[in-house]
C-alpha cells in the first residue's frame, strides 16, 4: 500500500540551521511581545501598540522561517 502523503523532499543542513535560527529569533519577539503585555509589572511602562508590535515582528519572522523556500532560508544557516 501506498503512502497518502509523499515523502518530504530532502532538507539542506544550512537551511534547516536558518531555519531553526529564525524560528529561534521569531520565538523570542513573540515571547517579548507576550510578556510586555501580560506581565504587570512590565505592561504599566510599555505602551500596548510596543507590546503587539513586538508579538507581530515576531510572528512575521516565524513566518518566513516557516513558508521560505531553502535558498532564502540558507542565507540565515552558517
């Protein structure tokens, strides 16, 4: 019997290095996004659209990380 999926092409080791260092990155200003506005101590001095901001910045980066081809990914690999 067949698989219903085909198997997932062959990833290059630079771009899953990118990869993991963009979702790396992209975690951390979703993390700092969060936590500037849910934490209280932290949501009184920091304004809301600085706090969302950052939860966009990083969701966006997580974007890319996710849904870029190998040859962008690959410039973010060492």
């Amino acid at each position: 019997m067949t698989p219903a999926l085909p198997a997932p092409p062959a990833e290059e080791p630079r771009a899953r290095k990118g990869r993991y260092a963009l979702y790396l990155l992209g975690g951390f200003f979703a993390a700092l996004g969060i936590a500037l506005e849910v934490v209280p101590l932290l949501a009184t001095f920091t304004p809301n659209r600085v706090a969302r901001g950052c939860a966009l910045i990083g969701a966006v980066i997580l974007a890319v990380g996710r849904f870029s081809p190998d040859r962008l990914v690959r410039h973010f690999g060492k």
